[in-house]
C-alpha cells in the first residue's frame, strides 16, 4: 500500500512540477522552488532558489518523509536568505504540516509551506532593515529640531548661565583694565620729556623765589624797576 500511494503522488507531482522536479532514485527526488523576493526589498538580486530533497521510507506516507534543504550549485548567496544559516529553521517550520498530513501524500504541501515560510524570512529581514532605517532617520531629524528648540530654562540651567555670565563679564572687564594699561604705558615711552624753563631775575623776584644776591647783573631784568629807581634817588 505504501509503495502504491508513493508512486501516484510522484506521477502528481510531475504534473504539478514538470520542469522543477529531478529524480535521484525510484524513491527519491529533488524539487527547486524558486522563491518571490518581498516587494519593498531595494537590494536587487536574482530570485533565490531552494531545493527540496525527498526520500521516500518504505512505511511512508504512514511515516514523514526524508528532508534535505540545500541550494543549486554554483548559485550566489543572497542577501536576504543564507541556507547554510537558515537550513535548521526552514526545515523546523514543515514539522506542523508534516504532522497535520501524517497518512496522506504530504509533498506538495510541504513545497507550498517551505516557499511560504522561506518568503517570510526574507520579508521580515527586509522589514527590519527598512525599521532601522526609519529609526535613523528619525533620531536624524530628532537631533536637527533640537537646533531650534533652544535649552529649557529652570533653576539649575539659570544658575548655572548666571555664574558663566558672571565670569564672562569679570574676565571682560579685567581684560579692558589691561589693555587700558598697556596703551598708556606705550603712549608715556612716546611722549617727549618737557625741558623746564629757567626763569628771570625779574620772574623770580615777582614771584618772591629769590633775594637780591640771587639777581644776575647781566640779565637786564635783573631788579624790578621800582628798585632801580630807589638806587637812583640815593
């Protein structure tokens, strides 16, 4: 009965898969099941392409049939689904499926549930991708407003400007005081030295800085002419 319903499902199988079905021996067969990449996917690459190897025990369908995932060979690695990495995975998620259908021919829904899950994958990759490029973008435009929202005022923030502004103006004017100082001591070494005038006789006797014996003969304003004329009329 086993080896019956194994060789019908293959027959069905043919027709449903003409071009992507190989067989390896009477009980055995790969399928290639090429895969639809999510539609919001921007890395462009070539469809990726899985390969479903199925063995047949002799009790089967009474029994699961033998599993192997792998990729065609020589096919690039896509950026959105590695089989190395994600053989273990794919092949876990046909475990529902495989007991739902326990006693039937299974093959057909386990290609329909591996493409399914596998397009999953890759969906929920490129949705992550696209979520972290928001999130960027987002804390992108966060830091751009905070540019215009300026720093918000309580007692701490007021404090702490007061005390700067406060230090501010006192280095300010401490550097105006030496800038001060600095022009004048320059302008002091420019300036020339005032010769001090020497005064006359006559200026020094109105002014009452000098005696007689102070007088210079020889300067004509040497006496004032109020005693001049004293020593004419003795």
């Amino acid at each position: 009965m086993g080896r019956e319903d194994q060789i019908e499902e293959r027959e069905v199988l043919d027709s449903i898969f003409p071009e992507e079905i190989t067989d390896i021996s009477d009980t055995a067969y790969r399928i290639s099941i090429t895969l639809d990449p999510p539609e919001n996917d921007e890395q462009e690459a070539e469809p990726p392409v899985l390969v479903l190897e199925v063995s047949y025990p002799e009790e089967y369908p009474d029994v699961a049939p033998e599993l192997e995932l792998t990729s065609p060979p020589n096919s690039s690695k896509h950026p959105r689904l590695d089989i190395t990495e994600d053989r273990d995975r794919l092949l876990e998620a046909l475990q529902p499926t495989i007991e739902e259908n326990m006693g039937m021919a299974m093959v057909f829904s386990l290609v329909s549930a591996l493409k399914e899950s596998a397009e999953l994958l890759m969906a929920e990759r490129v949705n992550a991708v696209h979520a972290e490029k928001e999130m960027e973008a987002a804390k992108a435009e966060e830091e751009e407003n905070k540019k215009f929202q300026g720093t918000v005022v309580n007692r701490e923030t007021f404090l702490e400007w007061h005390a700067k502004f406060l230090q501010e103006m006192a280095e300010e004017e401490i550097r105006k005081r030496d800038e001060k100082e600095a022009e004048e001591k320059k302008a002091n070494k420019k300036a020339p030295v005032k010769e001090e005038k020497k005064l006359t006789g006559r200026q020094l006797w109105e002014r009452g800085l000098a005696g007689k014996a102070d007088f210079d003969e020889e300067d004509e304003d040497a006496l004032p002419v109020a005693v001049e004329k004293v020593k004419i009329s003795a």
